[in-house]
C-alpha cells in the first residue's frame, strides 16, 4: 500500500489513521453537521435504536441501584458520571490527581508468570498485556505540580516532567488543539492525552494491534471518568481534536506514536 505524500509503504491502520484525522478544515462540516443534528425531529430518527425485540419474552430487572440506599452509595460513582464543560479556575489536589492517574492504569497487583517472571499489572485490561498506552499529563493547575507536560509511571508512581511550559501557552497550544472546547480549557487543570504505542501491539496482534489499543484507551478513560467523580471533580473526554496539534504539543510523531483520546478535568 503506498502512501503519495512520501511514497513510504504504510499498513491499512497507519492509512484508515491518517485519514480519520481531523483537521482545520473539517470544523465547517462539524458545525453544519450539529445544526442538522440538533434538530429534534432528526435527532428522533437518529437517536431511535434501528431494531427492537419488543414481543420477544422479557426478564425484567431490578432498580435497587436507584431505589435502595445502599445500593445507590455503592454505584454512585455510575450515578453521578456524567460530561462536564464548565470549570471552576482553582487547583485540583496531587492527591486527587495521583488517585485518579491510579485508578487510570495505575499498577493494583504484581503477578507470577509460569516462567517465574514477574510482572506489573494494572487497573485496565491490556491486551496480552503489553500496556501500549501512555498517559500524558498537560497539568495547567494543579496544587504543588508546576505546569507542564508530564509522563505518568504507573510502576514508579510518579509523573516525570517532559517539558516546563508556563499555563498560558499550554492553554494557547490545547486551544489550538480542540479549538471548540475552549471555554472548558480556559478553567481546566490537567488534561490526560492516552497515546497509543502502535509498537507495542502491533508486532503481536498487526492489525487488530489498532483496534486493541482503542479498547484499551476506552477502558482506561472510563476509569479515569469514574475517578473523577470519586473526587467531586468534573471530566470531559474529547475524541474531536486536532490530531497534528496535539501529538506536536506532545512532541509524538503520531504514527508510531498516537494521541487518540483526550480527558479534559478540572474543579466543579
Ligand atoms: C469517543 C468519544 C468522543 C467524544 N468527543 C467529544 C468531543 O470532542 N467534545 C465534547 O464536548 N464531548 C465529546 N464526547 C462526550 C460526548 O459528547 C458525551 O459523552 C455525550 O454527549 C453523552 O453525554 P454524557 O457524557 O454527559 O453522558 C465524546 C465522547 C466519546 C465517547
């Protein structure tokens, strides 16, 4: 398969990536496509699941998690989650931020392998576990963290600064980035970009490696989601952003190297 630009032999997932990209130019067809969406009579048709089972024999289920106190404590975290755009310009604790990045993919066990190895795992499902995600942290406001971008460790548990930018720029280049969501930014304190080490992957499983580590960015999202309402903070998770943007502020090379899934949080 050749890619024109460069005339370099890429696989479908490097290619089916570089064409999901969004760009510059796509903002005008998004906003033509939210008017048309937010239409109610549309949005109807779009949102009616397209098959039903009515008339087939039916379980019903319990409600306790909305009826039964205990219950309702114990699910609260699914209760309450929920998008949330709007942010209150104070500082995140590092301890909120250190159990949210835990809970993220933090290491909660280590394991013995038949070989006698030993190995870190984590709070997310990996497939075969290789871990191919990476967690960034663009953190503009958070309590004894200077501003910057940082890698998280999960085996060393700490987040090492890559680059030492100062709030305004790192609003100025996540702005540039996700250039609707700019209200959210402004307020924000951290923004966890989960990139994907196609390596990692891809020398086991090829091209299911790129469908591997989606599921594995979702599952490590949600987690973070979760967390996030165990701290009373507020999350938004942004998949429309400007690809070439955001891996050059992370200075990754989006290839081998990919930002699929943003997590903008901040205080509510
Ligand atoms: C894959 C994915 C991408 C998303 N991208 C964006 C985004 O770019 N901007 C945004 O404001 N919300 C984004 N969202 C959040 C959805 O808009 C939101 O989850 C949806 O409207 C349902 O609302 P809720 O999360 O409050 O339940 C995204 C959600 C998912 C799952």
């Amino acid at each position: 398969m050749k890619n024109n630009k460069n005339d370099n032999y890429h696989s479908l997932s490097e290619l089916y990536h570089e064409n999901s990209k969004m760009r510059t130019i796509d903002y005008g067809f998004y906003k033509w496509v939210n008017q048309v969406s937010s239409d109610v009579t549309i949005r109807e048709v779009i949102c009616k699941p397209n098959y039903n089972f009515h008339g087939y024999p039916s379980v019903p289920l319990n409600q306790d998690i909305l009826t039964d106190a205990e219950q309702h404590k114990k699910y609260d975290m699914f209760l309450q989650r929920k998008s949330r755009r709007e942010f209150q310009d104070t500082p995140l604790s590092l301890a909120a931020i250190s159990n949210i990045l835990f809970a993220a993919n933090g290491v909660n066990r280590q394991e013995t392998f038949d070989d006698g190895t030993v190995w870190n795992m984590r709070t997310a499902p990996s497939p075969g576990g290789l871990f191919p995600i990476d967690i960034y942290c663009i953190v503009q406001n958070v309590e004894h963290v200077e501003p910057g971008i940082y890698s998280y460790s999960p085996v060393e548990n700490c987040l090492y600064l890559i680059s030492k930018q100062s709030r305004e720029e790192l609003n100025n280049n996540l702005c540039a980035g996700m250039r609707p969501m700019k209200a959210s930014i402004t307020n924000s304190a951290i923004c966890i970009a989960l990139v994907s080490n196609m390596a990692r992957v891809k020398f086991k499983y090829k091209e299911r490696g790129y469908r591997f580590a989606l599921l594995e960015t979702g599952h490590i999202a949600q987690n973070i989601s979760l967390a996030v309402e165990i701290e009373r903070a507020g999350a938004v998770c942004v998949g429309g952003f400007m690809d070439d943007s955001v891996n050059a502020m992370l200075n990754i090379d989006g290839l081998e190297h990919i930002a699929q899934y943003c997590i903008l949080i901040g205080a509510v």
